[in-house]
C-alpha cells in the first residue's frame, strides 16, 4: 500500500451498511490517520447524507440515479460533489485512494469492485459475492493491475494473518469457522416452521440481512468457502467448515508439521476492518479483548450438512467451477428476497438453490465465464430460472 504523507484515503463502497458504518466508526477514531475520500451507497439518501456531512469525504454518489437531484440539494453549501447513478459509482470506485473499502452487498458489488482493481488500487474485501460470482476473473484482474487484494471477511482475515506467519506453500488446509446460526440445534421440522424474525437473530454479530440469513442456513459459510479458494488458491475438498457456536476463533491454518495456526477476536467486525486499514502495519480498534482464562471453554462440532443442505450446495458449485458459483449466488439472492418477503419458507431457501443449480447445469449455465459480460449473462439467466421454479415452492409453503 503506498505510504500516504496525510491520513491514508479511504474509499468506502457500501458506505450505509454494516461494514460500512464499522468503518466509519474506526475512521472518525483516528481521523489524523484516515481520511473518507469517497463514499457510496445504493439509495438509503438519509443515511448517505447525515455520514457525508459528519465525515466531509470529496464526493458522495448514491446508485439510483433518481436520487441525484435529492443528494445535490441535501449536500448543498458543503462542498461534497454530490453525484448518482451506475457510471457515478464506477468512477468514485476507481478515483485516487489508498484503500477502497468494497462492502456493497451482493452481485451489484461486483462492477464497481473491479473498477477499483482496475485502477490498480488496494482492495479491503467485504464483498465476498465478487470472488463467488467471477473469482477467477477478479483475481486474474488484480495480478494484472497490481491490486492488493486484502481479505476483510473475518474468517479469511483470519487466515491471512496466519498465511502471514508461515510458509504459503506448505500450508495442508484450512478451516473456516461458523457459528452454527441461530438454528444450530433446530430440528428440521422447527426450521420448516421459522419466521424471518427468528432468522434474522445472529447469535453474535449485527449484519446487513442478506448475509444473516444466509448465515442461518450456513450458505454464508458456503460463499466463504469459495471466497476462501480463490483469496487463498487453495482446492475446495483441502478447506474445512467447523461450527464453534462462541466463535471466538475465526479461521485456521494447517501446516503440513503439524501446526495449526488459529486467529482469534471477540467477534467484532472492527477487528478486521482495522486490519485491512492499517495493513501492513498494526493499527488499533476498541473492540472487547478476549481473556481466555475467563471464557474457559471453546467448543467445535462438524457441520450437518442434513439439516443445512444448503453448504454442501456450495461445494458442489466450487467442484462443478465455471458460471457454477455465480448461479449459486444469484439463486440464493432471490431466494433470501422470498423468504424475508414470506414467500417461501426457510427451508425452501435451499431447495431453490439447488432446483436453480440442477436446472443451470442442464442449461450449460456452468461453462466458463469468459469475461465479466458472460458473467453478468449467468448471473441474469439463474435469476430468471430462480424467478420460474420460485412459484411452485411459494404454493406449497402457502
Ligand atoms: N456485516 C458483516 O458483518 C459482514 C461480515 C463479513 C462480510 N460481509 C460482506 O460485506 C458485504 C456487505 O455486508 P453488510 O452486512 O454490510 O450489508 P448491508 O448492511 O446490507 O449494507 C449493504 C451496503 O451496500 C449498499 N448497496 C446495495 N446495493 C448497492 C448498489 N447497487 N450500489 C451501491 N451500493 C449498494 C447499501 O446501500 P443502501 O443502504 O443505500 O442500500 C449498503 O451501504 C456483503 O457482501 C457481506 O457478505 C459482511
């Protein structure tokens, strides 16, 4: 990261939601260290507004472009360029930072993620759907632009670290952590019967919904696995899922000695966020310190891929590779919208990853992507097939 002479310029993408405002919350902090430079968000124009007037970035952009006229006359007099629409969010992704923040939820973050990579600026990654839906080109991407890409996903921030301490080619596996979701210890006929509100209940962090419920049926855990091959270059049958309900411990690396490097923090997003900001150095952040001797017990269990289809879904996407990974993205949004919309119940947020899956591979919706248009295509395609089975799973919940 190129050493800045002031504080360090922050592009924030995805500047309302939970990533976004744990950023803020470090960056006003320590503002003789960091700067917002740009903010944006997708439409929330209150929450834009009040966090462009308490942190003064040089521009705030909102993608729907109906808001446009709405920001400009909110942010007059306060010399923030107010600017709106998909072209907007693309140049302030790809203005002149030190470290753009890419927390915009879902496939709309893949575009302007990769605007910013290929301005050759570091990546802090929140945006695991970018790596879900196109990890090959996003990679390839960044080594041809020189983007550094830093894993913020607590999980692989995790591993990095650990990376970090040892030797890349000797690691053997690694292990990615869950909390097991707020149904851990259902049974399959309570979680047929759960309610959005009994989903939505993270037993430990407060995130944006998407990923909450996809926490709840571990797709969550499924995406970061494929996050995790493509950060890491590591096989999917080489990186394992443990569910450790305090989650205290966030990831780990195996060694083939025999060691097992574990990264550890109360579970704080600010932990990794302020590693991403601060990397390479160390930084600080006002999160809980663990005192072990106090917690006294740390528990791990394998996943039940019975009751929680939906991981095993996600390997089958890695291992069949290609458009496979963007399909599994694209049915499961569709699928969480249904669900929190009461349209479908929890566990058929599964059932139509899958049914989109079995019918995309027959469509040869699995095929290599060539390039981010081809990616755009499947990412479209399995939305419309998620959109045709969605109505025969809604009349059977209903
Ligand atoms: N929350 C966590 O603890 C956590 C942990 C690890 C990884 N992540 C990942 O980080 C990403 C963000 O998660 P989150 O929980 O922060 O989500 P969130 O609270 O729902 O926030 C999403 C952000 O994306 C913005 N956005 C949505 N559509 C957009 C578009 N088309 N163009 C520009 N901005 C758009 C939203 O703006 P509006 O508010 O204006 O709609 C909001 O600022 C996800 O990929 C998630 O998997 C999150």
């Amino acid at each position: 990261m190129p050493a800045a002479a002031g504080p360090r310029r922050i592009t924030l993408l995805g500047a309302t939601g939970s990533i976004g405002r744990s950023t803020l919350d470090l960056v006003g902090r320590e503002p003789e260290r960091f700067r917002i430079e740009s903010m944006v968000a997708g439409r929330d124009l209150a929450g834009l507004v009040a966090a462009a007037r308490s942190f003064r970035p040089a521009r705030a952009v909102l993608a729907d472009p109906s808001l446009h006229g709405a920001l400009k006359d909110a942010l007059a007099g306060t010399g923030i360029e107010a600017a709106a629409g998909p072209n907007a969010v693309l140049e302030a992704a790809a203005a002149p930072a030190d470290l753009v923040v890419a927390a915009i939820v879902g496939a709309a973050g893949l575009g302007p993620t990769l605007a910013a990579v290929h301005a050759g600026l570091p990546i802090a990654l929140a945006t695991k759907e970018c790596l879900v839906a196109a990890g090959r080109l996003f990679m390839a991407a960044a080594a041809r632009h020189k983007a550094r890409v830093l894993p913020l996903d607590s999980e692989h921030n995790a591993i990095f670290q650990g990376f970090e301490a040892g030797n890349a080619a000797a690691v053997e596996r690694i292990v990615l952590t869950a909390s097991g979701g707020p149904f851990r210890t259902a049974t399959v006929a309570e979680m047929a019967r759960a309610t959005p509100e009994q989903a939505l209940k993270h037993p430990n962090y407060a995130m944006g919904s998407r990923i909450t419920i996809d926490s709840a049926t571990l797709l969550n855990k499924g995406l970061e696995v494929i996050e995790a091959h493509h950060l890491f270059g590591i096989p999917g049958d080489r990186i394992d899922v443990l569910v450790h309900p305090q989650q205290l411990v966030h990831g780990m690396v195996a060694y083939g000695d025999g060691s097992l490097v574990a990264g550890l923090a109360a579970p704080d997003m600010r932990t990794p966020i302020a590693h991403c900001l601060n990397w390479p150095d160390r930084g600080r952040a006002p999160t809980r310190r663990l005192d072990l001797g106090e917690i006294g017990t740390l528990t791990f269990e394998k996943p039940d891929l019975v009751r929680f289809p939906a991981l095993g879904l996600a390997y089958r996407a890695l291992a069949a590779g290609g458009g496979a990974s963007a399909v599994l993205n694209a049915a499961d949004e569709i699928a969480v919208a249904a669900f929190l919309d009461r349209r479908i119940g929890f566990l058929d947020i599964a059932r139509l990853v899958e049914a989109t899956l079995d019918r995309a591979s027959a469509a040869g919706l699995f095929a290599e992507p060539a390039d981010l248009d081809a990616v755009a295509m499947v990412d479209a395609q399995a939305r419309r097939l998620a959109d045709e089975i969605l109505p025969h799973l809604a009349a059977k919940t209903g």
